[in-house]
C-alpha cells in the first residue's frame, strides 16, 4: 500500500527528533461554493533534527513511533 506524502510548514522543532508540521488544505464548500481553507497539525519523526522552524518540508507516513509520531520527515 503506498505511503501518503503531505507537504507543510514546520510550526515548531523543540522536541528532541520531533517536529510539528501545519498542514493547510483547500476545498469547495459544499453549499456556498466558496474556497475554504483548513489546516492541521502533525507530528513527524526528524532523526537528524535537520529541519528548522518555518521550512517547508515534506512528510510521509510510517508506522507509529510513538504516542503521537505517525509521519517521519520525507527526503526524495
């Protein structure tokens, strides 16, 4: 099965190997036929701490890691 890849903005980078990437999507809404923007939040797995705060980067998914971690940072 193939691993989803998100694309977001690093939010926050203070946890030890641990990043907080905002996800923002977009879509119709249903009624109003008007582009509604929606956001969330994920945490991802950076094994080198690499990866600073506002870069954009990508994510894919992985097996959990821990409690919250489902993504690690995605280099292609």
């Amino acid at each position: 099965m193939p691993k989803r890849i998100l694309q977001g903005t690093v939010v926050s980078d203070k946890g030890d190997k641990t990043i907080v990437v905002k996800v923002e999507r977009t879509y119709l809404h249903p009624l109003f036929k008007k582009t509604v923007r929606r956001s969330k939040k994920y945490h991802a797995h950076d094994e080198t701490n690499a990866v600073k705060m506002g870069e954009m980067v990508r994510i894919r998914e992985c097996a959990p890691k821990s409690k919250l971690k489902r993504w690690e940072v995605y280099t292609a």
